[in-house]
C-alpha cells in the first residue's frame, strides 16, 4: 500500500518528495498542471509580469531624468507566450524532482472511497493520503458575473485592456492593478470595505501615494452589475473589462464526505496537518488558514513527516507576507500593539534599485514596532528592493528571540538597501 498525495502544488509537490526521500513508496496525483497555483496561475505569473512592469517603469524614471530616450512597444501576446513556454519548462523540472526520489506521478482526475483512491479508471488502496487539492477564486454572487475575468485569466487576454476594473481590496487585486498601469492601461479598484486591510495605515498611504499613484481606487464601494464592457457601482458607471479578485475558497469537495470541514468548507486538521481520520492528512491552501506558498510548503513537509511515522507539529509564529509592486513590500504583521509599543521608522537608504529614486524621494521606508519593557520585536513593514530577504531573516530572529538589544553582532552585505538593521542597530 502506498502513500497518495492529490495535489501537486507546493504542499502536495513538496510534501510527496519529503515522502519519497524518507523511503517511502508515493503516488502523486494532479487533476491538470503539476506546481499549482504558483506556477500556473499565481505567483509566478504576477512575478513575471511584474519584471516588465518595473521596467517600464524605470525606463521611463530614466528617461524623466533626461539620459535614456527611446520608444519601447510591449508585445502583450508575445508576453504571454514565454511566460506559458517558461512554465512548460518548470513543470517539467518539477515532475523529474519528484520522481527522482522514485515517486510515480500519474495526471487525472482524482475520487477518494474509504480508503481508495480512483484515478483513470485504476484504483488504488493508501496507507495514508495527503489532501493538497489548493483553492480557486470565489465567485461573488453580482449580477453579470460571466462577464467578468478571474485572476486566473490573465494570461489569456489577447491584449491590454484600454481601461480595467478590479474587484476586491486584497494583495492580488492591487498586484494586478499595479501591472496593468505600468502597461498603460486606465486602471478602477473598487473596494467593499478597506484596502489592504493587512496593512498599517503608514505603509498603506506609502503604497497609495508612490506605488498606485496611477490607480483610480473606490473605497465603501458596492458592484451592482458587471457587463462585458463595463462595471456599474454604488459610485457610478466605469467602461472597461472586469477582473474578479474577491478571494479563494478551498477545493474540499473530493473528501467532504469523509472528513470533518470548517465552517468555511476547509479541511480541519491538528497542529500534525492530520484530519478526523487517522490515515488523512491535508495541506495548503485547501485547509484554509494562510493562503502563502511558503506556508502551504511547511504544512505539506509536516503533513509527510507524520505520514512517514515521525512526529512534527506546525507553527504559525511571525509569518512574513509580500506585495509584489514596483519596490517589494513586505511585512510581519501580529496586531501586537499595547501600550508599552514604540515604533521607530526610517526612509530607504540609497543604494541597488534605489539609487535613481533619491532625485524623486520614493526610496521606500522601514518601520518596527516594539515591547519598550521587554524589547521584544512585535510588527516589521519594510518597502525596499532588499524587504524580501530583510523580512525573512527578521522572521528567523524573532522566532529564536532575538531582541532589539541583542543585533549588535548582524553584519549586513553591502552596498544594499537594508533599514532593518540600521534600525536595529544604531536608532534603537
């Protein structure tokens, strides 16, 4: 009897080839592209495209400056051609890792009975099973929602849309919002509630003023129609097409007769990524939670690690999150505000990637908040070209309990444009 992972997203990709390394005999099943979400429709699309969007950006920051001239057309359709040729590239990469650690990877539709898992027409018994099925987009109930665009469109639209509307106050709707606005198009984000509710409200006005400068944004906005070539709303009507960015639910339906959900259709599990039964296990995006590729990566090694016999718990502490735009935002978010928080922030310092934005004065901005008494740090938000990795390694020192008073000894690599440890170091 083997192991069966359904699921080859992160979680299930990276669970099964922990499997496969820990010696046991794995059966990865994928409805339709091996990587998931990531690669296919989510990040790494937003990642790709958003390459081009800073260099427009910065040809045109250049060319203000008057030493860079020239036109430059963006092939839209060509675009979107390599980066599907890319991704063919990868899955392939990805479906040789897991079967060099000998795991069989079988493409189809997957159908869990007790414990039996069908498959092309072949079935086959598991000693355990590993849900990793992801989520899709939620599809709000607004009247001509056909007529809208998901997330996952947008590498099948034939062109630049002249003017664009977006749904949804989330990271993804403001990624998309900021592409298509370094690409020229006329750009609406038409928001429920808040946008960015993730955010202080420091960083949130940083974003607004230097980031989506070029974004019309509607806050406390109701959609009430959406037609092919046009929005209507509580704050008028808006031509353009319209992408539909107002969150995920979770694909549970494959065991939603087996297992106990949440009340939001997610797959309950304990703190091992083990279900109500004893031989299922889910992770990912599928169990709810945070929706983060690196997150789901650490529920799936957890969830095979237990499966394996050994025994593992996950831990949610300081979990860093990122907005891809023109500059990284990135953040550790813990609400932890009491009356004994100080916060100490400090522009971007000048070096990489910021250099020719100290003639504008957009070089981003750090800002740390922490325990007066007991020194601990509590919040991070940080808006460099270096906040990805700043933001990592911040997690890292906070999860072993690095103080403020304990960062003497970090050296940084330089030239970069790093204000975490200047913070730390010299202004506390």
């Amino acid at each position: 009897m083997e192991n069966i992972v359904i699921g080859s997203g992160p979680a299930g990709r990276v669970g099964s080839i922990e499997l496969g390394k820990l010696g046991e005999d794995v059966i990865l099943i994928e409805k339709k592209h091996i990587a998931g979400t990531c690669l296919n429709e989510g990040c790494m699309v937003i990642c790709a495209l958003n390459d081009i969007s800073r260099f427009l950006n910065n040809k045109q920051k250049y060319e203000n400056h008057g030493f860079i001239k020239g036109n430059i057309e963006l092939d839209y359709k060509k675009l979107t051609e390599k980066i599907k040729e890319t991704q063919e590239k990868l899955r392939k990469i990805e479906q040789k890792e897991n079967e060099s650690v000998g795991n069989n990877v079988i493409f189809g539709e997957a159908k869990v009975e007790g414990d039996t898992v069908t498959v092309n027409g072949e079935s086959f018994n598991f000693k355990n099973l590993m849900v990793a099925t992801g989520g899709r987009p939620l599809i709000p109930k607004i009247e001509g929602v056909e007529n809208g665009y998901l997330s996952s469109d947008i590498l099948n639209l034939k062109e630049i849309p002249k003017k664009l509307n977006i749904i949804g106050g989330g990271i993804i709707s403001v990624e998309i919002a900021n592409i298509f606005s370094s690409f020229g198009s006329e750009v609406n984000i038409f928001v429920r509630s808040k946008l960015l509710k993730e955010l202080n409200p420091k960083t949130k006005r940083y974003i607004l003023k230097n980031l989506l400068n070029k974004v019309n944004i509607y806050e406390h906005s109701d959609v009430l129609e959406i037609k092919k070539d046009k929005i209507i709303t509580t704050k008028g009507e808006f031509e353009g097409i319209t992408f539909i960015c107002t969150g995920r639910v979770p694909n549970s339906e494959i065991v939603k007769d087996i297992v106990k959900l949440n009340p939001d259709n997610s797959i309950a599990t304990d703190n091992m990524m083990k279900t109500n039964i004893d031989n299922i296990y889910a992770a990912g995006d599928v169990t709810g939670g945070y929706n983060l590729t690196p997150i789901a990566r650490m529920e799936g090694i957890t969830a095979a690690r237990n499966m394996a016999g050994l025994s593992q718990i996950v831990k949610y502490n300081n979990i860093p999150q990122s907005i891809t735009l023109d500059m990284p935002v990135s953040f550790i978010n813990n609400n932890k505000n009491s009356e004994n928080t100080k916060s100490i922030s400090i522009p971007g310092l000048a070096g990489p990637e910021t250099f020719w934005n100290i003639l504008n004065g957009h070089t981003g901005f750090t800002e740390i908040n922490f325990n007066e008494n007991t020194k601990e740090i509590e919040d991070v938000y940080s808006i460099s070209p270096s906040s990805l990795s700043d933001i990592a390694y911040m997690t890292l020192l906070m999860n072993i309990g690095v103080d403020m008073e304990e960062f003497d000894e970090f050296i940084e690599v330089h030239p970069n444009t790093d204000a975490v440890s200047k913070i730390m170091k010299y202004m506390y």
